[in-house]
C-alpha cells in the first residue's frame, strides 16, 4: 500500500507541471500577439511601396485627429504614419495626446512653445521621444537576426560627417541576399523596400507592444 505522502507529492507535481503549463500558454499568447502586430505592420509597410510619393517636407495645415497631407505626398515619417494608419493606430493623434502631457520631455529642435497638430507626429525625433516614452525602445543591435518584421528603426543620416539629420524606416519580412531583413523608408523617392539597415548610424530601434494604443 503506497504511502499517504505518495498521492500528496503526486498531486502537487500534477499541479506544478498545470501551472508550468497555464504560464507557458499565457507566454506563448502574448508572443503571439506581438509577432502579429509586427507582421501586420510589416505588411502594412510593403504595401506602402505601391504609392507614388513625391518627398515633400513642407508644413501643411491637416485635420485632427486623423489627419494627413496630400497622399502622393510626403516624407520618411509618413511611411510610419500611414503605416500605422492601415492598422487603425493614430501616430498624429497619440503623439499630440502624450505632448500635452509632457511637452517639455520631448525636443525643442523647432522653438515651439506648444504642441501642433500639424507636424509633431511628422517629426522624426518626436516620433523618437514618444516611442521611448510609450516604452518600446530596444537596445541597438549589430545582429541583423535581433530585428523582427515591424520594428521602427531610426538613423542619422550624417551621424559619419558630425551632422545631424533623422530618417525612419519600418523593418519587414523581407530578407536581402544577405539575410539582412529589408525595411520601407522613403529618403526622397517614395517609399521603397531596401537593404539599408545598417546603412547609416542607427539612433533607436523601437518594437511595440502587443497592446499598442489599445
């Protein structure tokens, strides 16, 4: 006859490998819904290379929230814009929230003294300081195999010469020759999908959550 302590270890072991179970679940769930987010705006973005947009930084008034520049128009933070757009995710509208805020925390590259509904979220350091702010900065990575499809990735463009200017693409599913995953961006003829990951010094490489803006 088994002892009584048999049947409670035998129990609890049962019980253990439920939870290892239950939180593996949960794990796997929300991995799941990351990867998707990630592949929705990795589709998102590759369909934006199907536009004829001619790059064209000028300040225009637009609607809010919602709104937008003319749609053969625009430049490397628009791609991000309309991208998100396409998942029902409203940058102009997110980024003008979080500066009303807590607009001292975000660059005064431009002198302004409050938000603008305009160009904010057109701003790629705002774009920056609201992503890192929303918590979905990552550590930069020489490790091409560390981008997953979705990411946002950010640059200077003349981080080599000491200057400064910020550009912004989207990583995608696509891999070059190389095995590098290609991203969207448009630095001047539109949106394209191009091996450029680490084609400039890179100043932010940012993965959002699951429950993005939900």
């Amino acid at each position: 006859m088994l002892a009584p302590n048999f049947w409670i270890e035998m129990a609890t072991m049962r019980l253990s490998c439920l939870a290892l179970i239950f939180w593996g679940a949960l794990a796997s769930g929300a991995a799941a819904q990351t990867d998707s987010l990630g592949m929705s705006l990795s589709a998102a973005a590759i369909e934006r290379t199907r536009h004829p947009v001619v790059y064209d930084p000028a300040y225009r008034a637009i609607p809010y929230p919602g709104g937008d520049v003319a749609p053969d128009r625009g430049v490397c933070a628009d791609v991000i814009i309309r991208a998100l757009r396409a998942l029902n995710i409203d940058l102009q509208k997110l980024v003008h929230e979080d500066m009303r805020k807590a607009f001292a925390a975000y660059p005064n590259h431009w002198g302004l003294t409050r938000p603008d509904t305009n160009i904010d979220h057109r701003r790629v350091p705002n774009l920056e300081t609201y992503l890192t702010r929303a918590g979905a900065r990552l550590p930069r990575s020489d490790d091409p195999s560390d981008y997953q499809p979705g990411d946002i990735v950010a640059w200077n463009l003349h981080g080599a010469s000491g200057g400064w200017l910020p550009h912004i693409g989207i990583v995608t599913d696509r891999l070059s020759p190389e095995g590098r995953p290609m991203l969207v961006h448009n630095i001047g003829a539109g949106p394209k999908l191009k091996d450029v990951l680490f084609e400039w010094p890179m100043t932010g490489r940012y993965r959002l959550p699951a429950d993005f803006a939900g």
